[in-house]
C-alpha cells in the first residue's frame, strides 16, 4: 500500500505557504514573516518538503485561475477595444483573445510534405508513397454500379 501523502504540520509552514503562493514576499521573508528562526535556511528546507512545495503549488495556480488570469483577460480586452492605442498592439490583443479562446490560425503545410514543394524535388521513395496514397484514396472513392441486362441506356455505335 503506498505511502500516504506528507501534509502541512504546523501553523508556521501553512503561513510560509500562504505567503509564498500569494507572490507577495520572497522564500525568505515568509519563512521570516511566519517567525521562523534562520529564515534563509528554513525557506530553503521547507521548500525541499513535497507537501509544501505542492501546496505552494496548488496555491500560485489558483491565485493564477481566480484572480490573475481574469485581470490580465480583462486588460487584453481594454487594449483591443481601446479606439486610441495603436493598431498593432490592437491586432496582438485581439489575436491573444482568439488564441486563448482556441481560435488557432492554421499552421503552413511542410513545403516537403505530400509532394506540396513540387514532384520535381521528391525522391523515389516519396513519389512512390504519394503514388500508393492517391491509388487508395480513388480506391476508397469507388462505388459498385449494379446494372441490370434491361436497364441499360442504349449506346449508338459509330
């Protein structure tokens, strides 16, 4: 059975945590802030400590998620909608706004990929590859046509 998860035990390691996650004062000064006694090699042992270093962790992304990201968004947007700021840093800020929202240009194909640099400049082996994809893209395209002997059309022979 694995071991259980090390947990924060004392006040003065969920105060260094909070201190730390909060982006307001450095390893040092929260370990000297939470009253521990050697600031310098204390911050440096408990952030050794995998239950805090996750803490701090689990802390710096949710202040990330709850109060960070919708600020920064908000800024974005001021920028883009801003009539007076300059058309490039519009552009950069409209652009930022579809990335995050998932509106991804799409990328340019690989000159060298599919024969798109030209059938001169592949090799054998490349057109021979090209050859059997297109060979099983018609095949894959092919339909039976049942016929009838009566439903023929009629075909004039010249």
């Amino acid at each position: 059975m694995p071991a259980a998860p090390a947990k924060i035990a004392t006040d003065k390691q969920v105060e260094f945590v909070r201190l730390v996650a909060s982006g307001k004062l450095a390893p040092t000064d929260a370990a000297r802030a939470a009253g521990y006694r050697h600031p310098s090699s204390d911050a440096s042992r408990l952030l050794r400590l995998p239950a805090i270093s996750d803490a701090i962790r689990q802390g710096m992304a949710a202040r990330l998620h709850n109060e960070l990201a919708p600020v920064a968004l908000n800024t974005v947007a001021d920028i883009m909608r801003d009539a007076d700021a300059p058309a490039r840093l519009r552009l950069d800020a409209s652009r930022v706004i579809l990335d995050r929202a998932g509106y991804v240009p799409p990328k340019a194909q690989d000159p060298g990929a599919d024969g798109a640099g030209g059938l001169s400049g592949m090799t054998r082996d490349q057109l021979a590859a090209l050859a059997d994809k297109l060979a099983q893209e018609l095949g894959d395209r092919a339909q039976t046509i049942d016929v009838a002997p009566g439903d023929a059309p009629d075909i004039e022979e010249k």
